[in-house]
C-alpha cells in the first residue's frame, strides 16, 4: 500500500513492517503507539525504522495513519495525569 510519510511514497505491506520491527526493542511509549505483533512501539520509533528517516523529518500523525491503513492497532497517547490540589499549594 502507498503511504506518503514526511512528502515521500512508500509501498508499505503489513509482513514488510513486521518484519522491519522483527528484534527490535521497545522503547518506553509516552504517546502514540502502534501494536505490531505482541509489542507495543511508539509511532515515532516504527516511523524511523521503516523509513529510514529522522524521527523529525514526519509527525506522528502521518505514521499513525499509515499503520491503521495497513491494519494494525493504534493506540492514542495517554491523558496526562490530573493534579492533585496539594501540586499548586506553595510550600507542600
């Protein structure tokens, strides 16, 4: 399938990503992710690897939606964590 990531085509195929991201490590997800397999990547990670690109070079946004179009889950970033009322008392 023909994903444009960053103004550039790519023809994705769900076996190429799996195996792209075949014995790669997780990093630590603290936004989007992606489900690929049994593991839960970060878009941005997936993103560098299957392209071959700077992490800076396309948003989540684009990596997301070529990975929902190729089938896989896609997990949107967490909320932050609501503040206590103790957080905005000077002094505590």
């Amino acid at each position: 399938m023909r994903c444009i990531i960053a103004g550039y085509p790519f023809d994705l195929t769900p076996s190429e990503v799996e195996q792209a991201m075949a014995g790669v490590k997780p990093e630590p997800v603290t936004g989007e992710a992606v489900k690929i397999g049994r593991r839960t990547y970060p878009v941005k990670q997936v993103g560098a690897i299957v392209t071959r690109q700077d992490r800076r070079d396309f948003t989540a946004f684009e990596v997301t939606r070529a990975m929902k179009r190729l089938g896989f889950t896609c997990v949107p970033a967490p909320a932050p964590a609501p503040q206590s009322p103790a957080d905005e008392l000077p002094g505590w």
